[in-house]
C-alpha cells in the first residue's frame, strides 16, 4: 500500500508517494526522496525552543538542536529544554547542553542578548 507524505525540506511542500518498495514519486527534487526516505526509516526532526534568562526579567532566549534527533526522543530533549536557564549575555551558537541524552547533538542558543 502506498504512503503519502507532504515534504517539510523547504516551502514548496510536495505531496510524495512512497510505494511499497520505497519508489518515491512526486518529488520535485532529490532531497524530498531522501526526506521520504527517512521519514519511513528513521524520522528525524530539529527541534527550535526558548530557555529562560535568569538574569532579566521575563527574558528568553531561544535555542535550537545542533543537529535531527529521532523523533521518538523529542518529549525527553524537550524536557530537558524546559529545565535548562542561561545568563546574559549570550551569543549565537552558545552551547547551553552539550551532547544532550548521549544523541550527539547540543542544545545551541539562536539570540544574542547583551
Ligand atoms: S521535494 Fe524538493 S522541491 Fe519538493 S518540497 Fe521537498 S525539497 Fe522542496
């Protein structure tokens, strides 16, 4: 039975039909059959959140993953996320948590605040 996925690599959002044995049609181009691909075989995803500032006041700063994780370890990274707090000021690409749950990745700040 086919699958149908919508490709979330870049806007144009093409509708891809994997068939059983993992022919991929209606890609407009290379990187949504390896995005089909993947998807079926090993869902991935970055992750974009915010971390508090503890030194201003109802201050955030936002970060993101270095890097995909496995989707099914999404809840457990953004946990951490959640309990995780810097001090300004911070830079961009600041490693707040390093290699977080052994996934090789790190939680990386995405705001410069003085
Ligand atoms: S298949 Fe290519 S063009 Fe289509 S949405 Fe994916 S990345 Fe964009």
């Amino acid at each position: 039975m086919n699958k149908e996925i919508v490709c979330i690599v870049c806007p144009r959002g093409c509708n891809l039909i994997i068939d059983e044995k993992m022919e991929v049609t209606g890609n407009a181009c290379p990187r949504g059959k390896a995005y089909a691909i993947s998807e079926l075989t090993h869902p991935v995803r970055m992750i974009t959140s915010s971390v508090r500032v503890t030194n201003r006041l109802e201050t955030l700063a936002s970060v993101k993953t270095s890097d995909s994780i496995p989707k099914d370890k999404i809840m457990e990274v953004m946990d951490i996320i959640n309990s995780l707090s810097v001090e300004a000021p911070t830079h961009i690409n600041q490693i707040v948590k390093k290699n977080v749950l052994g996934l090789g990745v790190d939680i990386l700040i995405t705001k410069k605040i003085d």
